[in-house]
C-alpha cells in the first residue's frame, strides 16, 4: 500500500471509530463557527436590510464599503482584536484572549459584512417592488425593515449558511486570538495547519474530510431549501 493510500486509511479509521480528539476539535468548531454565526446573523441581516431600506447621505459609499469588507483579510482582525483583547488594550481586563469567546469575537467581525452585503441585496431588489406599496400603507422605516426581512427568510438562509461557511474556514484570526491551545481553543482550521506542520497526516486528512462535509452539506441545504421555497411560495 502506497504512503498516499494508508494516510487516508488511517484518517477513515479515525472518523469511523469515532476518535476523541477528532470528535473534540469539531465540537468545538462548530460552537464557535455557531456563535459566530448567530452573532452575525442580530447583527448582519439588520444591517444590510437597514442599508437597503434607508435613505441617508453616504448610503451608496457605505453599501461598496460593507461590500469590500466581504474580503476582509482574516488576519488583519485577528491582529485588531488581538490588540483589544491583550493586557494593554482597552479590553484586557476582560481576560478574554486565548479563550473561545475571543474566537467567537473575530469570527463576527468576519461574517457580519458577508451576511450584511447579501442580505441587502437580497432586500433592496424585494423593496424596489415593494416600496410604493409600503409607503401606501404608511408602514414606518423599521416596520418596512421588519417586514422585509420576514419577506425574504428563505433567501436569508443563504447569507446565513454562507457566513457559517466562512467562519469554519477561517484559520488566521482564530489562530492569533485563540492560540491554537489543545483542548481548549484548537478548531478544524488551526488543527489542521498545525497537524500538517508535525507530520501528522492522517489526523489532518480526517478533519479535512469532516471541514469538508459540512460545507458540502451546508451549500446543499441552502440550494434545496431555496428551490422549495421558490416551488411553494412562487
């Protein structure tokens, strides 16, 4: 048996007997990536329909601003929040750094633009049809939000996945807030480089295997639910 062959039969026999360290680092990944996400989601979805609804002054700079913010470098936020959270930061008091929380942190400022930019254009193109209406039925800004939003929940789930995708991908700013601490802060992304680094192949292929999945199985779900959506409400 090829040295490429037993690699990817050790890490099946990891995921198939359910190893515990395995089982350890997704857990927490997919906490972290979770928290992230819901964070993102209070944050984002208002966000980006408040940018769609409102008239205001600099509402075309900020909609290209949370637009480019979508490819924010992961590890520029780790470094901001790592300066936040450390000793001398204004937030070091905290004692949040190397800590999940802080992770939870970073990942947010990751996913509130993507979730944001989608959610708005999911939004605006929704008000351009809906405005006059709206307006007709003196429903005030935040209502027409409100309402929107409600609209356009399956849509939505789309920005959520997708943030959710980017969150367990990312390894930079989790690594630098986090530090990578076995059993306490290591996820799929860090366990991965670190694993690959020591020559532990077949522990990395299984988490590999496992980010994979459930990304996989993350766009399958946000494809069908939009396709039922759009087959049972039209």
């Amino acid at each position: 048996m090829s040295a490429f062959a037993a690699t990817f039969s050790e890490a099946l026999a990891l995921l198939t007997t359910f190893d515990h360290a395995v089982a350890e680092i997704v857990s927490l990944s997919l906490q972290v990536s979770g928290g992230a996400v819901i964070l993102g989601t209070l944050i984002g979805l208002p966000l980006g329909a408040c940018i769609a609804v409102g008239r205001f002054p600099g509402k075309s700079t900020l909609s290209v601003l949370i637009s480019g913010m979508m490819g924010l470098p992961s590890v520029v936020v780790g470094v901001v929040v790592y300066l936040l959270l450390s000793r001398s930061g204004p937030f070091g008091g905290l004692g949040l750094l190397y800590s999940p929380p802080a992770m939870i942190i970073a990942q947010t400022l990751l996913v509130v633009p993507l979730m944001a930019a989608i959610t708005r254009q999911v939004v605006e193109d929704v008000w351009t049809r809906y405005a006059e209406e709206l307006r007709v039925m003196r429903f005030s800004w935040w209502d027409s939000v409100t309402t929107l939003l409600h609209d356009c929940r399956h849509s939505l789930v789309v920005a959520v996945l997708a943030g959710l995708g980017r969150a367990m991908s990312e390894v930079g700013a989790v690594m630098i807030v986090g530090g990578n601490i076995d059993g306490a802060t290591r996820v799929m992304t860090t366990a991965i480089a670190l694993e690959t680094s020591k020559g532990d192949l077949p522990l990395a292929i299984a988490l590999g295997i496992v980010l994979i999945i459930i990304i996989l199985a993350l766009n399958a779900f946000a494809y069908l639910l939009r396709h039922w959506a759009m087959r049972r409400f039209g």
